[in-house]
C-alpha cells in the first residue's frame, strides 16, 4: 500500500507548493527585515524537514543495527540522502536571507556551524554507502546514529549560545497573520518529504529486487 | 527646647523635608523642558521633498528572495527528476532480465 503512496502525495505537495507563494505574499512583512525575512516561509519548514529526515535516517539505521532487517536500512539510505537535500537547501537559503537581515553572508556561530557539521556527517554518510564496499551499511548506520544524536543540539543551540540567528522560540510566538502561510508550507514541505521518502525507499527495493535476480540466474548458471 | 516644642520642631523639619522632594519632582521635568527649550533647532529655510535626498545605500531584497525560492525549486525538482531516472533505468533493467527469465535466454 505504501509503495504506491508517493504519487497521491506528491501530486499534493505539487498543489500545495503552487498555492504557498499566493499565501507567502499575502503575509504581512515583518518590521525590521521588511520582504526578505519572506525568505523564512521557505528556510524554517526545509530546517525542521531536514531535522525529522535525520530523525528517521537515524532511527531506521539503530533498528537496522539491533534486529538486521534490510528494510530498516532502505529507509536509512533513502532519509539519509533527503537529509543532505533540505540541509543544503536551508544552507542556501539561510545566507540569502543573512546577507540583508545581517550584513554578511555567513557567521561562524553556533546554529550555522552546528547545521553545516550535520549536513556533512550525512554527507560522509552517503559517500560511505556509496563507495565503502560489502559491509559499509553496518558502519553507515553507526554513523548516522552519531549524526541523530547531533539533532537536539543543532535546534537548542540558538537558545543555549549567543547567537545572531532568532531563537525557537520565534515559531509558537508567530504573529496570527503571518501563521496560515507558514503552516501551510510547513505541511506541504512534510507532505513532500513523505513523497520523496516514500519514492526512495521505492528505488532501494528494485535495486535489491535486481540484485536478487542476478544473483538467482548466476546460481541457476553456476549449477547448469 | 522643651518635649512638646522638641516635637513640633521635628514635625516642621519632616514637612520641610517632604515639600522640598515634592517641589524637587514637579519643578525637575519642567526646569529639563525649559533647558531643552533653551535650545531651539535652527529655522528652516526652505522644504525639501523627500524625493530630492539623497539615496540611502541598501541591498535590494527581491532578488535574495527570489534567488532563494528559485534555489529551493530547482533542487527539489533536481531531486526528484534524479529518483524518477534512477527508479526508471533499474525497473527497466529489472523487467528486460524478468523477461528473459521467462524467455529461457542468457
């Protein structure tokens, strides 16, 4: 049933992103920032996106660890490569916004450096899936165990250190009429990330779908 | 000085006591207004319309804000076109081995 999930989900996200800039525009600015802090609409549902594929790849690799089931480590692979995406995404983005709001284009503080770091322990865990060879899913798994536990810190990091980047506590105290165009990118960046996963996750079975016929027809070769 | 005098006299200094801090708040506000009156800005000679100044430097937003939802489209849809020709050419390779399974061929 969920295999076939990711069409009626991405074609959702499809609508839900083509109404978001109407939402987005008709959003009052924002005193201080004026049109670029429009730029958050985007950034803050890619960050906590990226946040819950970390989550997810995190998870799915401690399960994959504890009980070997393959399907726990799709799911790792597929959410692990969705982490990097939204990671670079907010990496982008957040310096657009940066340059007018601060002045510069990138600050070596806590919240920046903490996302930059995560971003690159799941680079360096798709780079170790990709070219560590027969037994590298073990070792890709604890790894990306290592960069889950990173999560919290990246999120508390701008209400513990001194910080130019606005706190957490910036979303629960949104002004009323900025909330309609926020939710609802909010869900449609879940909503897609639900697709994506879903669609993924598709691509890893076929590939060890294949992998088994081959081996099958090599077996049926090696006996004949 | 007797106790009954020593008491009123006591009294007399709390009152002066009391009307000079009360004096000291009314007349302190008005004595800063009349020194900041002292000091009138110069008389304008003539009206400047706001067009006429000179332009402030600033970095335009609009095109940060679109270079970020640019951004963010094409790498979604990078991304996703990306899974679509990765999933096409492994169940393409996956149905023409099915099919030669089934064909009894190599």
């Amino acid at each position: 049933m969920t295999r076939r999930l990711f069409a009626p989900m991405l074609a959702v996200a499809a609508v839900m992103f083509a109404i978001a800039p109407v939402l987005i525009a008709r959003a009052p600015y924002e005193s201080t920032m004026g049109l670029v802090q429009k730029i958050f609409y985007f950034h803050v549902p890619a960050g906590i996106v990226m946040f819950a594929a970390a989550l997810v790849c995190g998870i799915s690799s401690a399960l994959f660890l504890a009980r070997g089931r393959l399907e726990h480590d799709r799911r790792a692979l597929a959410a692990g490569e969705l982490t990097v995406i939204f990671g670079t995404i907010m990496l982008v983005t957040g310096p657009l916004w940066a340059r007018k709001a601060w002045g510069v284009w990138w600050q070596w503080e806590a919240r920046l450096t903490s996302t930059l770091v995560l971003t690159l322990i799941f680079v360096a865990y798709l780079l170790l899936r990709r070219y560590g060879g027969p037994g590298s899913e073990r070792l890709g798994a604890v790894l990306a165990v290592f960069g889950m536990v990173n999560v919290p810190f990246v999120y508390w990091s701008v209400n513990v250190w001194r910080t130019m980047h606005p706190r957490t506590t910036v979303v629960p105290t949104l002004d009323p009429s900025m909330r309609p165009a926020f939710w609802w990118c909010m869900v449609a960046f879940f909503v897609l990330f639900g697709g994506l996963l879903t669609l993924r996750v598709r691509l890893e079975e076929q590939r060890a779908a294949l992998d088994r016929l081959w081996l099958a027809r090599e077996e049926a070769e090696v006996r004949s | 000085m007797s106790g009954p005098g020593r008491a009123v006299w006591r009294k007399v200094q709390r009152l002066a006591v009391l009307a000079g801090v009360l004096l000291a708040v009314l007349i302190g506000p008005l004595g800063g207004a009349a020194g900041a009156m002292a000091q009138p800005t110069p008389p304008q000679d003539e009206f400047v319309p706001i067009s006429e100044l000179e332009p402030v430097e600033e970095l335009p937003a609009a095109p940060l804000l679109i270079a970020a939802y640019v951004f963010v489209w094409l790498a979604l849809l990078g991304y996703l076109w990306s899974i679509w020709r990765r999933l096409g050419s492994v169940e393409r390779e996956l149905h023409q081995l099915s099919r030669r399974d089934r064909a009894g061929g190599p």
